[in-house]
C-alpha cells in the first residue's frame, strides 16, 4: 500500500505520518517511510537524533545510481541520462520491492528501530544553500517519483511518504502514485484551504482523500470541519502528552499513546486497507504515462535531446505480472 500525508505546514503532517508509521511497525507491517518534505523533520519524528537525521543519505544525491538500476535492460531507455522524474518502467526495467535488499535501498535508505520492528527509512535531502535561486525543490524528489513508479507493493506492505507541504505536491504526478491520501487538516480555516485546493485539483484523477482532523479540542472543533469537509473527514486526533513528550526528545513506549489517538491509528489503517482493495495497476500505469509524455513534451525532450516518448512500453502494465516476470 502506498500513503501520503498532505497538509498546510504547521498541520502536524509529519507527526501524523510518524504516528501512523510507529502504529505500522508495532504490528510488524514492513514499511518504507520516505521524507519528501523541504523541511526534512519526518526523521527526528521517529526518534532520530538531529545528528542521525542530518546524516541521512539524500536521494537526490543518488539519482545517477538510482536512474542506472531502475533502468536494467530496457531496450527502450537509451541511458540512464536520458531518464526523467516521471520515465515509466518497461520491458527489461528493475522493479523495486519493499520487502528486498537492493542497490537502492543500499545507498539511500537506513533502518530506525521503532516498538515492534525497524522500518525503512528515506529522504530526498534538504534544500541547501547551493540550492538557492538555482533550483527547484521539485527536482529533489524526482528520485522519490521515480522509485513509485517502479514499485510493486502487496498486501499488508506499506509505503509511507511525508509529502511538501499545501499544494506544491501537484508540481508533478506523484500525488496519482497513492492508494490512499491522508490530508492532515487543523479546524481553522487556513487549515481547510489545502483541503479545498487538493480536493479540486485530485478530482479529475481519481485520487482517493481523507481528512485527517488534528488539534481537535472541542465539539465546535469538530463541527467546524464536518462543515467544511463533509464526508471526506474520516477521523480526527485530540491534542497528545505523548507526542508533546516525544518532540521534547523524551517519547514512552508507543503504546503509551492515548487510546483515542490509538483507535483513530487503527481508523487510518482500516481505510488504507479498503482503499488498497480497489487498487487498479492498468489505471496506475496509464496515469503514469500520462505524467510522462506531459512532462517530455514541456521540458524534457528538450532537456536531454531525445524524444522521450519513445520510452514508453505501450504493452507494459505496472504490478505482480511483471515483478514475477522480472524475478524469473
């Protein structure tokens, strides 16, 4: 299962994708998280000191590696320079999984022991000084994009990505890459325009949304998000001595945490789940075509010189089928 966290900065976003990433490993639910936020803070959520965090490996750093093992034996990939953010698998392309050991996962992501189990951990690097007035966030989780598209995940695994915050998300198609999409949302009516701007914007492809409700502290709280989200609202989470715990660098064990914060974990799981079961991988891999030629067309034909079209496997379809093919 694929899950992102969406939300106005500020929102608790990364402390809801924490939460939600400790409930996963204390059931033993392989998981891998990935921190695709500017402000890189989904590590220090899960217990990282701010020396471990620093010391993650950035994706983006790794993206020749990355372009290189994706791209395998795809005849239709001429080389790895000529791959982009959205170029979609093919014939003779790897596949990754989350439950394996591989190149990628070697470079660019590290276990952190959670109760119950380890998970493991990725971030596409922090926006550095280099960075400025040169680049674009966006070009840093590229490698997070491109890793979706090349993932074939079952049943009971789980990946777990702490998006940018409000809508910069839509910058490119990696919002389509999800089964489920929680939008973590306080009740103010800052916090609910990210709701309005993802809700319009995901409608035309399908994505699945749920509204997260976090700071709830009272009845009008509550009302006051029924009212602006409706039915989209699936739960919300109360204020936590846990969590002020933990950001304090002093966490219990998780299943200290606050039985209602607890039920709504198990309330977020349940819906995952359901979501996964209509799970679609024809839909899936046109979406991501989709996203492909858009992108080929606008800038990256032009970028690498070639006509990224001719990248696309018409005959290829993103799931079990080719990740079986491609082990045998």
């Amino acid at each position: 299962m694929k899950i992102a966290f969406v939300g106005k900065g500020g929102s608790g976003k990364t402390t809801l994708s924490s939460l939600y990433i400790r409930s996963l490993a204390a059931d033993g639910t392989p998981v891998v998280a990935v921190d695709a936020d500017i402000n890189q803070h989904l590590g220090a959520a899960l217990g990282l000191t701010e020396e471990e965090a620093a010391a993650l490996p950035a994706m983006g750093a790794h993206l020749p590696l990355i372009k290189d093992y994706l791209r395998g034996s795809n005849p239709r990939i001429a080389s790895a320079e000529s791959m982009i953010k959205t170029t979609p698998p093919g014939e003779g392309s790897r596949l990754l999984r989350v439950v394996e050991d591989n190149p990628v996962y070697d470079a660019c992501a590290r276990p952190v022991r959670l109760d119950g189990g380890a998970v493991r951990l990725m971030a596409t690097g922090p926006f550095t000084e280099e960075d400025l007035g040169v680049a674009c966030y966006h070009s840093k989780v590229g490698a997070v994009e491109l890793c979706l598209n090349h993932l074939v995940d079952g049943p009971g695994e789980y990946v777990v990505v702490d998006m940018t915050a409000g809508s910069d998300s839509f910058a490119s198609g990696m919002f389509t890459r999800f089964d489920l999409t929680f939008l973590v949302a306080e009740p103010t009516r800052k916090g609910v325009s990210v709701y309005r701007q993802y809700k319009e914007y995901a409608r035309d492809f399908g994505v699945a949304l749920k509204v997260v409700g976090n700071k709830v502290q009272d009845a009008s709280d509550l009302r006051f998000l029924r009212d602006e989200v409706g039915d989209d609202l699936l739960v919300t989470l109360t204020q936590s001595d846990w969590v002020r715990a933990m950001e304090k660098g002093r966490p219990a064990p998780f299943d200290r945490l606050e039985e209602a914060n607890r039920a709504a974990l198990e309330t977020l799981k349940a819906a995952a789940v359901r979501s996964y079961e209509h799970r679609d991988w024809t839909r899936y891999t046109r979406q991501m075509v989709h996203f492909h030629l858009k992108n080929a067309e606008s800038w990256g034909n032009a970028k690498t010189g070639a006509d990224l079209a001719s990248q696309v496997d018409p005959a290829f379809v993103l799931g079990e089928t080719a990740a079986l093919a491609r082990q045998g």
